[in-house]
C-alpha cells in the first residue's frame, strides 16, 4: 500500500507539472470522491492496527503535496488570466475621445437673443403670448376692425372665425394692457403667420418681436432715443435712424424706421440699393383707441410701440441673401454660425 500512494504521489505531481495540465480534471482524478486516493484509503480497513497510522499519516502527506501543487498552479492559472486580461483591456487614456457632434443655437436664436440682452438692458421684460389667437386681440383690440382694409395686408390662417394663428406679435399688446396697469415696459419675441407664398424674403410662418412702453408723460421723443440707443447696440455706434411717416391702425403718429446702412455708412451701395438707408421696423405712438380699447386712460398715460422682424435683422446682420435658407436647417449654411 504503501508502494501505491507513492506511486499515485509521483504520478499526480507529474502529471500536475505538464505544461497542458488540466488541473480540474487530475484533482479529481486523485483527490475526487471516487479518485485513486480515496479507492486506497477506503481499503486501509483490512490494514492491521500497527500499519493503519503510518499509512494514514502517508495518505495525508500525499494529499497535501497534491493539494499543495494545486493551489499554486491555480494561484498561478490565475495570475496570468490577469495579466492577459490587462494587456488585451488596456486603455490608453492619453488618445483623444470620440468627438460628440454638439449643435449650437440657429442664427434666428442667435439674433433673437441678442435683440433680447439689449432691451434686457434698458429694463424691458420678455413676455410671450399665444399663437394660437383671437381675431379680437389680432385685429379689433388694436383698432383693426372686421372688414378694415388694414386686414388685406395681414391674411393670415383661420382656425374658426374668430380664431386665427397670430399675423403679428401686437395682441401681445393688448393682452398685457388688458391686465396690468401702467407703468409697463415689455418686449414680445415670438412666431407669427400669414397667408404669403414662400419665396426670398417672404415666408408664412416668421418671426417678429414687438415692444410696448406705456406710462405717463412719455413722449415720440422716448421712441426715438430708445430706437437709436436700439441700433447703435444692434448694428454699431455709427449708425443714425431716421423715421418716415406712415400708418398702422393702432399707433397714431406711426412711422417706419430706417437705420443708415452699416455696409457703406450712408453713402449708398448695392447692399443698400444705393439708399443709404435700411428699412428695419415699424413704430409709433400707441392710439387712444387701443389704449381705451384695453382699459387704460388716454388722458392720464401715453405710450410707444414698435414691432421688427426677426428674419430682416437676421439677413441684415449675416448679409443672407435668401430667406430660405434660414429655414432649410442645412447643416452646411447653419454651422457658419
Ligand atoms: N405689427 C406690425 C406689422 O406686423 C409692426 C408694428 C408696427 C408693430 C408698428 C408695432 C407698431 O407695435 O407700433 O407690420
């Protein structure tokens, strides 16, 4: 008995340093429940009462050097499973990252937003109003009644008859009158419609951004400082304005502003079709009608307005020469932004 273990002993170790050992399968081949190990302890009964001990201490000592030689070739199974896996997962963590294609804001954002930060600047708040509006707010509230022809030049698209998508930021007006009482000094950026076919400076859905000031004692005088102080932030500190009488319902004088062309400085050039001026928005002194139309007194306050198009500053001030291309969202033109 004594002759097996040490031979299962060599046996194993042998075995065991084979550079293919399959170190799962000898260990139960020899230590396993039915491994050789275990077959020659099981027969240690027919041993007399003198041997048993010495084979038994035997059998343990083979056990353990197997055991033993086990451990490490799996200790150093796993060490180079390690290793490997380092080498193969490695991370070079000085390569530069997948670049992630991060948008920025479209010019009409861009303009709206600095239209915005210079009226900010002079204390005006934003407000927003619906697109979705009533044709008294649109129309009747600033003087435009049902049937006045001032409608022909604002068509726009009908929800029933009295609810319309908004033709201009002005019912912005009317809404915030109705509800706060003077003072009251508010800007209104937001999309308005008309019924217009699409073309290089015509579209049905633009936008627009409206301004109303409203207190006592203000004056045509407040209108035109604001709106110059307006063009020298948008457009440089050399630029003049200059107003042209005209008419909207809902202002009373009403002009439309131009402000001297930035290209050539008033000279006259093709940008400004030898003008020397640029029409950029429509403005006046708020009617009585409008003002009582929306529960304010006439008598004891006054006040201006003006509305632009965000569109018009837009190709102004990126010398666009085509509307469309603000809406296309061609990401070849926006990116030059
Ligand atoms: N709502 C006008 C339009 O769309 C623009 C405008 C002109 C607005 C004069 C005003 C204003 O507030 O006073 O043509």
């Amino acid at each position: 008995m004594r002759e097996i273990l040490e031979k299962i002993r060599s046996e194993a170790l042998r075995a065991l340093s084979e550079s293919d050992a399959q170190i799962e399968d000898l260990r139960i081949k020899y230590l396993g429940k039915k491994g050789e190990l275990t077959a020659v302890l099981r027969g240690m009964g027919a041993l007399s009462s003198e041997e048993r001990p010495v084979i038994g201490q035997l059998a343990n000592e083979v056990r353990a050097s197997i055991e033993k030689k086990i451990e490490e070739l799996s200790q150093f199974a796993k060490k180079k499973e390690l290793e490997q896996r380092l080498i193969s997962e490695k991370l070079d963590v000085t390569l530069p990252g997948t670049k992630v294609p991060v948008g920025h804001p479209h010019p009409l954002s861009l303009v709206q937003k600095q239209l915005e930060d210079i009226f900010l600047g002079m204390g005006y708040t934003i407000v927003d109003g619906p697109e979705v509006e009533y044709d008294y707010y649109n129309f009747q509230a600033l003087n435009i009644p049902k049937d006045h022809p001032a409608r022909d030049t604002q068509d726009t698209f009908y929800i029933t008859e009295n609810i319309l998508l908004r033709s201009q930021t002005s019912p912005v007006q009317a809404r915030v009158m109705e509800k706060t009482q003077p003072p009251i000094r508010i800007i209104s950026p937001g999309r308005v419609y008309r019924s217009d076919a699409v073309d290089a400076t015509h579209s049905p859905l633009f936008h627009q951004l409206e301004g109303l000031v409203i207190d006592k004692n203000v004056t045509m005088g407040d209108l035109k400082g604001t709106l110059e102080l307006f063009a020298k932030r948008m457009f440089g500190e050399d630029t003049r304005i200059r107003f042209r009488p005209h008419h909207f319902p809902f202002t009373e004088p009403s002009a439309e502003v131009d402000v001297s062309c930035f290209m050539c400085g008033g000279e006259g050039c093709r940008f400004c079709k030898n003008e020397g001026w640029i029409e950029i928005l429509g403005a006046g002194m708020v009617h009585p009608n409008v003002l009582r139309n929306c529960s304010i007194d006439p008598e004891v306050y006054s006040g201006f307005a003006f509305g632009l198009g965000i569109e018009r500053i837009a190709v102004l001030k990126y010398h666009i020469d085509d509307m469309r291309l603000l809406y296309e969202n061609d990401i070849r033109f926006l990116n030059q932004f």
